[in-house]
C-alpha cells in the first residue's frame, strides 16, 4: 500500500495554511497519498490495538458546509498530490464515526478540542497527548502558518525512542533529499555514548553543516540552546518515556521543544515503527 498522510479538513483560512503544510509534507516526500477527512459531526474514533482514541474537535471543523467541498477541491486540484476523502470504516453510534488507522502520517494542531484563535505554542492538548500515545503513525504538528522546510533536524537524548526518532528522520532526509542535523544536549552520558550509537546510521560528523551531521551541546541551557535550530526546518522529536502522558506535559524536552520551536514538529510515539 502507498504511503498515505491523513488530514482532517477545516473550512478556514487557518485550516488553510494546515492543508498547504500537509501537501508539502506529502509532496517532498514523493509518492505519498493524501488522505483528507471532512467532518460532519464534532467527535470521531480511531481504535489502536494500544487503546481508544477520541478526537474531540471543536466547533470550526465544522464550520461552513456550504463551502467546505468547493473550497477544498480549489485547493488540491493544482497540487499535483494523489488525494482522496476518508469515509468512516463503520459508525459506534450514528454520531460517532469510525475512522481508519492504516496511515502512515496524520497531521494534527497542537489541540483538537480549543477554540482555534487560543491555539499557539506552549501547548499539547490532552486529545492529541492520546494520540501520540497510541498511535502506530506520527504525528505531524504544524507551524502556526505555512512556510516550506529545506532541511530536517532531530533531537536526540539516548534513548531507544529517541534513536527511533532520529532513524525516522534520516528516511524523510533521504526521500525530501535535505540534509539532516541531530541535536543532542550532552548531559550525563559522555560524548563517546552517543556517537557509538549514532554511528550505525551514518551520522558521525559533528559537522552542522554536513548533509548527516551531528550537533552536540556541551554547554548552555537546552532551552537557551534550542535557538541554534534552523527556521526552515522540519524537526523530528521521540515523545520520550514510558509515562507519555506525563512527560508530554510536564518537564520534558519534547515540552520545551514545542513551546519553543515555531517550526513544523513530527512527534514518533511509542507504538510508532519506522516506516516513513
């Protein structure tokens, strides 16, 4: 089956920019199917073998039927993406539709379930805690208004997720053909530990500039560090720990990357394989 990224469409000038970043995502990528999903009520389901999970949506989903068809067609049908529209798989309730999970990548805001024009950083919702959490795909958080991305950049801490994160990263590189810089803020595992583990997928320079480089902060606050990411970068980062719902939202550097960072962001979850 091809590659295919799941969007859920909404019918305003913010849902918009959403959709361009989604094309453009599926567009560098090449050969990646957009799949778009036009709500009709505000609560669908997707059922992961790791748990349930409830989309919330607010009230702008669905907002403006009259226009929603005519306004999405506008602007897919010069986009030179292979696009279709999801239909739910079956209904748990006439209001509750069930939605296939069989994607590759889903494009979610920060919050599903709060008024759009509150949206911005510094924060994840509870509703898309749970999907990252469950979710056997990335999950693709977009900038606030759309801007391409010309390079990749990963985080990584150490841990296996974190090492996931980072092989996830080197496939969007060598498919959006960008180069890729991993970041990792050196902390109580020596230099020598990370690079052994880095090493295997090609990524021994610690040359930023490399087209596979490695950047390594010895100094400096992580946050006080985040500055020396690149604006027109895509950034990859593993929802790191076995408490996800606890370490999305207090103290962790996913917290700190996403309330910092305006870029677009992919967060891999715990129940994601590298499949990209």
């Amino acid at each position: 089956m091809s590659d295919t990224l799941l969007h859920i469409w909404r019918n305003l000038p913010m849902g918009r920019e959403t959709l361009l970043q989604s094309l453009y995502f599926a567009r560098r990528l090449g050969n990646m199917n957009l799949k778009v999903f036009r709500p009709v009520h505000p609560t669908a389901l997707m059922y992961f073998d790791a748990g349930l999970v409830t989309l919330d949506l607010n009230r702008s989903y669905t907002l403006f039927p009259e226009t929603s068809g005519e306004h999405l067609e506008a602007l897919l049908q010069d986009a030179d993406v292979d696009w279709a529209e999801v239909r739910p798989t079956d209904y748990t309730a006439s209001t509750l539709p069930n939605l296939p999970t069989d994607f590759t990548v889903m494009t979610c805001l920060r919050s599903m379930s709060q008024d759009p024009h509150r949206i911005g950083l510094g924060h994840i919702g509870p509703k898309v805690r749970a999907l990252v959490k469950n979710a056997v795909f990335p999950i693709l958080i977009p900038s606030p208004c759309f801007r391409p991305w010309n390079r990749v950049a990963a985080f990584f801490g150490g841990s296996a997720l974190g090492l996931r994160a980072v092989e996830t990263a080197l496939k969007i590189a060598s498919r959006a053909e960008a180069p890729l810089t991993v970041y990792t803020q050196l902390e109580s595992s020596d230099r020598a530990t990370y690079q052994a583990k880095l090493k295997p997928l090609g990524i021994e320079t610690e040359d930023p500039k490399a087209d596979r480089g490695w950047h390594p902060f010895s100094t400096g606050s992580f946050e006080a560090n985040l500055y020396e990411i690149p604006s027109d970068a895509l950034v990859v980062v593993g929802a790191a720990g076995e408490n996800v719902m606890r370490e999305l939202i207090f103290g962790s550097k996913l917290e700190s990357i996403q309330a910092t960072l305006p870029n677009p962001i992919l967060v891999v979850g715990p129940n994601c394989p590298v499949t990209l």
